[in-house]
C-alpha cells in the first residue's frame, strides 16, 4: 500500500476533514495527520479508484458518460445524450 500512495500523481485528501492528504499508516490504511481519520479496505481502494479516473473533459460532466452538460438560460444543466437534468441549488 505504501508503494501505492509514493507512485500516484494525484494525491489522495482526506475525505473527513477535506484539508489535508492522506499518509501509509500501516498494511492497506492510511491516516490522515491533522485530524486522526483511518481508511483502510474497501473504501481506500474505492477513492484510490476514483483519483485513478481521467478528468472530465467539459465544465460539467453527466453521470450518464457524457463529457458535458449544456446550460440552459435558466441556469439549469441539461445533458444532450441521455436529456437529465441538475438544478441550480
């Protein structure tokens, strides 16, 4: 796991306090030093997978694939591949 986390280019944040990077801390964990959170197993191997996917293309990506969404002029997101749509908050 240690190996994992000195060879990725993207560094993985702490999903707790979302400040500071996560460190090796022990066989398949990682700790983050400022607030003590732990992650091991499955959920570290799931956020190592997701800092593994490539960046999406457009400025507001669908979850359906497609690169980018279209904004409408009242502010909402429409995607022309599979027509869902996000409402500004």
């Amino acid at each position: 796991m240690e190996d994992a986390f000195a060879t990725k280019s993207h560094l993985l944040m702490c999903p707790f306090c979302e400040a500071h990077e996560l460190r090796a801390f022990g066989h398949n964990s990682a700790r983050c030093d400022s607030c003590g959170g732990l992650l091991s197993g499955p959920l570290l191997e799931t956020l190592q997978r997701i800092i593994g996917l490539p960046d999406a293309v457009g400025g507001h990506a669908c979850e359906c694939g497609h690169p980018e969404m279209r904004r409408l002029p009242d502010g909402v997101y429409w995607c022309p591949a599979c027509g869902s749509e996000v409402v500004p908050v």
